[in-house]
C-alpha cells in the first residue's frame, strides 16, 4: 500500500472477493461447531507479466493455510496431474510441422470452479470484513487456493467438462485432450491447471472449443499462443518454425 501501485492492488482485492461472491465460494456463519476447527487464511500478491516481461496483470488471491487442515476430516484425496514440458514441446513441434492453428486459454479462478464435499471453516484476511456483523467466519462451499483438494477437485470437474465435450484424455499424458471425428483428429487440448494450449487442425475449430469452454467456466481468450509456462513461444508459419 506504500507504492505507486497501490490503486492496482485495491482493486485486485475488490475483484478477488467480487469473483469469491459470485461463485458462490463462501457463506457467512456466526459460529463453528465444537466439533471442527477454523482455517486461517492470507492475500497473496502477484504481478502477471507477458512474454517481454511487462506487467499486464495485478493479482490478489485469498489462500487458505491448507497446512492446519485435518486429514481425513478436511480432506482425502489431494493428487492431480499437470501437464509434462515434453507433451507441450511435442505438441507444439507436431502443430508447427503440420500448420496446425496454435492457441492459449485461460480459465479465471479455476479453483473456485471445483466441488467440495468437506464441512470447512475458514478464518478470512482482515480486509475481507464490511462491517461488525460480518466479523465472523466463512463456511467454505467451493475448493479455494491453498486448500490441499482444491487442485483435484478443479481436475475432477474440468475431465467431466471435457468428457461432455466430446474430448479423450491421452494415455501418454492426462492432461493432453483429444476430440477426433470420424477417427481424425480435430483438436488437441494441453491443460497445465489454468492455462491451456489449444491446437487444431481448423481455426474454426478452437473457436468452436473457446466458445463452449466459455459457456462452462469465466475464460480469458488470449489469442495465438505466445506465453506459457514461463516459455515465450514465437512461431514463423512461413517457415515452419517455433
């Protein structure tokens, strides 16, 4: 808050317990039962940057001190694949060759679009209460950051979405999805938790795969595939090169 940034990060906050609102993420109760114990939780902060390096996005998330949750009370299974660097090379090498259209999504707040079953109560940041009456606890009805099964929940739910849409999952890598017609292939979908990379024989078809995610989840269209995972990727389709 000492920072020339500071209106960016205000807002960032107001957008993060805007989206937790929305989705449904939390209810106010005014006690815990005796029985369950709260979690605390804190706001990170971070900076999203393009392939240059420039700042294009400030960032707060409410994540909860998944440390203090009780096995086999406030979760079970915690595992969830993300995708292999060598499927994303592999992937790209192959598009590149074939000139196959190259594209990325991003899915907001992937995590809050999970299901949870546990009975968890959370501690909430200082700055995430109005007034008096809300000074009391969140009682968690979706995965949040931090939580220990928020990662697999949000994979459960996005192999179900992909499943409807007609896509396989690849038995080299689970997070590599696969939608074929007539037994050609027509799509291929790299999931590394949030950020995908979409690849297809047909531009209109990752059109088509964009605008059915979006009637799912709250995406962030970024165009042809430029940044991801830390990698810059430029591409010479004239020369077929990446």
């Amino acid at each position: 808050m000492r920072t020339e940034q500071a209106n960016k990060w205000e807002k960032a906050v107001k957008a993060e317990l805007d989206q937790l609102r929305s989705s449904g993420t939390f209810e106010w109760v005014p006690y815990v039962p005796s029985s369950r114990r709260t979690i605390g939780s804190r706001f990170v902060f971070q900076t999203k940057r393009d392939g240059d390096g420039n700042v294009i996005r400030y960032k707060a998330r409410i994540v909860a001190k998944g440390y203090s949750q009780v096995p086999g009370q406030d979760f079970d299974a915690t595992f969830a694949s993300v995708a292999r660097l060598t499927t994303l090379r592999a992937l790209l090498s192959m598009a590149t060759r074939e000139d196959w259209a190259i594209h990325q999504v991003d899915v907001v707040g992937a995590y809050l679009r999970g299901d949870l079953s546990e009975e968890i109560y959370l501690e909430p940041p200082d700055s995430a209460c109005t007034n008096e009456k809300d000074k009391r606890v969140w009682q968690l009805l979706r995965p949040l950051y931090g939580l220990k099964q928020a990662g697999r929940q949000w994979k459960v739910k996005l192999g179900e979405t992909m499943k409807r849409l007609g896509f396989a999952s690849s038995t080299a890598d689970d997070c590599l999805y696969i939608k074929k017609e007539k037994g050609v292939v027509k799509v291929l979908v790299l999931i590394y938790v949030d950020d995908m990379a979409v690849v297809a024989t047909d531009v209109r078809d990752v059109k088509w795969f964009k605008m059915e995610l979006g009637k799912e989840f709250q995406i962030t269209d970024l165009g042809e595939l430029k940044h991801i995972l830390g990698i810059h990727v430029w591409r010479d389709r004239m020369a077929c090169t990446i």
